[in-house]
C-alpha cells in the first residue's frame, strides 16, 4: 500500500465515510482493495468528489477493511481524491466472525423455517453490533486533523455509525453529515442515541424526497437541516454515441432488440428474479424476433443468478459477470440498447438510471424511493414505472416500448434532456458547496 505526499489545505475539504459494510461490498464486487482505492468507478462517492471538485471544494474518501494492518494513503487516479483506508478494529473483527462469519448450511435453511429465522435474526444483529464498532475512531480523529477537513459525510445516517462520528465531530468540532443510500428506519430500541446525533449533526443530504419528509416528520428535524441533493453525473462520459457503430463493436446485429439491466446482481433487493421471470414471458410472446437481455454486473446472488439462468436456458439472455470498471464499455452497451430496465426493490436513487438517460434510452424502474425524482414527470421525463416486484406491470411496460419504437426514441430523447438538465457536475457541485462549506469557507 502507497503513501503519497499531501497536497494544500488553501480549499474546504469534505470527509466522506464510505459504508460502514465496505468489506461486504467489496467482497461482492470481487475488487482488490489497492484496485478500488487507486482506480474504482461509478458509485456515487466518486461523483460527489468530482462535483465538489467543479466548485473548488477538496475531498477525502475514507474507508475501513480488515485487509488493512495499518492505516493507508492512496490516491483515486481518475478524480485526484485522497483515500484512506483504516485497519478494522479488532471488536468488529470478532463480531463479524461470530455473528456473520457462519451461516446455516443451505440444506438446514431449506428444511427448517425456524433454522432461517434464527440465521436472519443473528446476521441482523451481527451487523448492528459491528455498525457501532466498524469505524477506528481515535484513527478517524488523527486523519481529519492531518488532512485539515472541514466537514464530514457519513453514509446513512440510519446506521449506528453515524451517532458514534457526529459524536466525534462535535467533541471535535468538526460539522457532520449524513447522506441516504437506502438503509431502511429502525426501531427506537436500535438507535438511542439517534435523536442526540440528528440534534447534534450538522444536516442531512438526501436523494429521496419521500425520504426527506420522513425524517422531518419522524425526528422531528427544521427543514433547513435537510436538503433534497441527487447525484451529479460527467456527461463528457456519459453520453449517446452513434447505435450502429456501438452494435458493429459488441457484435449485436442491427435489427436486435436490446434491453440492458446494469448494477449489482442480488436476485431480490435488485428485482432480477422478477426481471428474469418478466423476460421469459416477453420472448414467449415473440417467438420470432432478435431479442436481447444484457446483464452487466456481479454480486452476492451470482451464484443463483447462473443457476436460474442454466435452469431456465432463456434465449437472447448476455451477462457480463462482473464489475465492469471501463466506463466506456458500459456507455458502448447503453448507446446499442433500445431500453434500460431497473426493477429494484430497495434503492435511495440509483446512479445507473441518470446514466442510462445520459445515454439517451427510455428508462423501465420500480416505483420506490428516490426513483420518482428521477423521473418527476414519468413519461415526460423519458420513464416509465411500475410497482416493485410485479411481474406483470414490468411485462407490459417493456412490451409497450419494444412494441413501439417512436415511443422508444421519444422517451429516449426526453430522458436525455432531462438528464442533462437536472444532474450536472456544476450544478450538484454548487448545492454540495452551498449546504456543506459555504458558510465555512
């Protein structure tokens, strides 16, 4: 692991702490940790750095893994961002093993519903144990004091990690934040001291406006202290490039049809059962066309994502089992497609669809959480959505856009028009600035 030498402190910096699960995530990404740190792409910690970046605003990325012995400086080569990686502290360690470590054996899981109960209750527990303990928090001081950061991020607030870092922050005076990513509310009994962090912290950054009047109606917040930020995105990307050219390059055949699902495989929270399920109805029903399903990402349900597909053997089904780290491979595959399709059950407000309008197609996605904003005006903001986990709304919408490919181009048109106008780097740079240094500056 490198050390690299510090840059100036003549500009605000933002600390942001990256899910206190990182070593989940990462296991499920299948990405060496040197790799991430140095090269990794596409989560939205890295288009808020590049926002905040736009409007001359520093930031530091900080992670914990048990990989790491001591703690360790890298820089992200594509957005110039610090990135530290702290040792795991040896209590989360043993947690983890004891709660997390050992899962009932599948047979046991599948025989006994009590079995699965008892698994579900200890891995919950595990992780809320471990969420208090994840983060080194003598080693967190030391780093925000040496890279002289003016404010902290903290991802989820519904963790309790974020308690024990406003805590912090405020013993250190140093404003702290909260973001949403999707976790869900949790019960009295699992954060008490919730309603002193949200007193004490310094706002919360949502993506989700439902989620927004939540936490004002429940913790009783001013609405001054919450601000309604979505993603920013870099167009000089993420942009439509000629279809036929894009097709010519992946071997696609002109005349396909081509509908693309990218983001993490997890055949529930992700909906890629019901995809699946919607998929083998839609290729039934036109049996004689050149139809296309493209599935790009990886994740903890690869394994039963390759078994349902093997079980199955639907046709025109390509997945790229991994996690694509070429940006460009990814906007290649959305330029070809005629349709992007994000069935999720459990998002805030997922990058990938502001790509994919990016990239001008017409987007199909759940109706849940942070999704409607994207998509403020559905058909007039280029989507279509539809209940979470209904496999026949899904059918029905990606037949209506397959069926009709003036509708495909004019929702694929409004979809790029609104992307452009809603989820630019200067723009979400300034809302970032305004609501987490402006007054510190």
């Amino acid at each position: 692991m490198s050390i690299s030498v510090k840059g100036s402190h003549s500009e605000p910096v933002v600390a942001i702490l990256i899910h206190d699960m990182f070593e989940d995530w990462l296991q499920s990404s299948q990405i060496p940790l040197d790799v991430f740190c140095t090269k990794a792409t596409g989560c939205w910690w890295f288009n808020y750095v590049q926002a905040l970046r736009s409007v001359g605003v520093g930031t530091v990325l900080i992670c914990t893994s048990s990989q790491a012995e001591t703690p360790s400086r890298f820089i992200h080569e594509p957005t110039g961002a610090i990135f530290w990686v702290l040792p795991s502290p040896k209590t989360c360690k043993i947690i983890r093993r004891l709660f997390l470590a050992q899962g009932m054996p599948k047979t046991a899981v599948t025989r006994n519903k009590f079995s699965l109960w008892i698994s579900r209750v200890r891995s919950a527990a595990g992780r809320h144990l471990a969420s208090y303990v994840s983060t080194p928090l003598s080693l967190l001081r030391s780093i925000l004091t040496e890279e002289h950061c003016s404010c902290v991020m903290v991802e989820e607030y519904e963790f309790p990690r974020f308690d024990l870092a406003v805590l912090l922050g405020w013993k250190m005076r140093v404003p702290v934040f909260g973001t949403f990513c999707g976790a869900r509310p949790q019960g009295l009994w699992r954060r008490p001291l919730r309603p002193l962090a949200l007193k004490l912290c310094a706002g919360l950054a949502i993506c989700a406006k439902c989620e927004a009047e939540r936490v004002i109606a429940q913790y009783r917040l001013p609405a001054e202290k919450v601000a309604l930020i979505y993603y920013p995105l870099d167009f000089s990307i993420w942009h439509p490039s000629n279809k036929e050219e894009a097709r010519d390059l992946l071997g696609i055949p002109p005349d396909a049809q081509v509908v693309v699902y990218h983001g993490a495989v997890l055949l529930w929270t992700k909906g890629l059962a019901v995809l699946i399920e919607a998929w083998e109805r839609i290729c039934q029903q036109r049996p004689d066309r050149d139809l296309r399903l493209v599935l790009i990402g990886t994740g903890l349900d690869a394994p039963q994502l390759s078994q349902m597909l093997a079980r199955k053997r639907l046709r025109g089904i390509h997945w790229l089992n991994e996690w694509v780290q070429d940006r460009g491979l990814i906007q290649r595959y959305l330029s070809a497609a005629d349709l992007y399709v994000f069935p999720s059950r459990s998002d805030a407000c997922p990058v990938s669809i502001i790509e994919a309008m990016a990239c001008g197609l017409p987007v199909v996605a759940s109706q849940i959480r942070g999704i409607p904003d994207l998509l403020p005006q559905g058909e007039e903001s280029g989507g279509l959505l539809v209940p979470p986990g209904d496999v026949d709304a899904l059918t029905g919408e990606i037949n209506r856009v397959l069926d009709d490919r003036g509708l495909a181009q004019e929702l694929g048109y409004r979809a790029l028009r609104h992307a452009k106008a809603s989820f630019s780097m200067a723009e979400i740079g300034k809302q970032l600035s305004a609501f987490l240094v402006a007054d510190r500056r």
